[in-house]
C-alpha cells in the first residue's frame, strides 16, 4: 500500500503498511511482518454527497388552495417569483400592462447567464417588485398579476 523511511535513534526503518482492515493493519518493518493494533478505526474517505435546496415554484398557487373554475375564466392575483439568484437586467412590463401565458417580464442574469422570466399566467400586472439593476435571492417576488 504505502511505504514510509524512518529514523529513530539514528537507526533507519522501511516501513511498508500491506492491509488495513477496521482498527488492524498489517505492516512489514525492514522485512519482518508485525499485524499493529490502531486507537481509532481509519474510515475511508467517501465522495461527498451534493445536497440541493428545494426548487421554488415560480407562481404562489397551492395545490391545495386550488378551486375549480372554468379555463376561460380569469384567475386571482398570482406572484412570479425568482428561480435562482441574479441581477435584473431588463424588464420587458410595468404595472397596467396585460400579459398571456408566455409573456416576456424581464431577463434576470444568473451565473453569467442571462435568463428570460415569461409569465405563467394570464393577467394584468398590479404590482412590479424590482427595477433594472436589482439583485434578488431565489424565490423573491418579483411581479404580481392580478386577474
């Protein structure tokens, strides 16, 4: 496995350890096998684990707030909410603008990338949250459209 060069007391030792199962290692010292008993069991190191946060939903809408409504009906005011951390770059509606469902907001760059928030929902903007230049945090509110 590995091999180490001691000197103690000005003697010279060749040190190779062959095996090491939980505390027990098996080692040769300058040609003869010893098996040495270690304090602590030597754990192998272990690829760490990606842990993410939970994604944030870009509308406010419960599952278990939801009605049953009709599709041509309009729905209650509804939030779009950032997906990840950036910068507003451009905002593309303000406030008393209509939208339909894929309606350009604005472009958030994040991680040097630009990204385009388009509306879920059909609507006028009642509220605009943020400016041109304004950093936000994975799910702020950036804009609210009412029915």
């Amino acid at each position: 496995m590995k091999n180490f060069k001691f000197a103690i007391n000005g003697n010279n030792y060749e040190v190779e350890i062959q095996s090491i199962e939980g505390n027990l290692a098996t080692i040769e010292v300058n040609g003869s096998a010893y098996k040495v008993e270690i304090d602590r069991e030597v754990k192998s190191t272990k690829t760490p684990t990606l842990v993410r946060s939970l994604a944030v939903p870009s509308t406010d809408t419960e599952k278990s707030t939801v009605r049953t409504a009709k599709p041509t009906d309009r729905k209650g005011t509804g939030g779009i909410k950032s997906p990840l951390p950036g910068t507003v770059l451009e905002m593309h509606v303000k406030v008393g603008d209509q939208v339909n469902v894929g309606t350009k907001l604005l472009v958030l760059e994040a991680m040097k990338m630009e990204n385009t928030i388009n509306s879920d929902k059909a609507g006028t903007v009642t509220s605009v949250k943020v400016d041109k230049g304004d950093s936000v945090l994975e799910g702020d509110l950036l804009i609210e459209i009412g029915g």
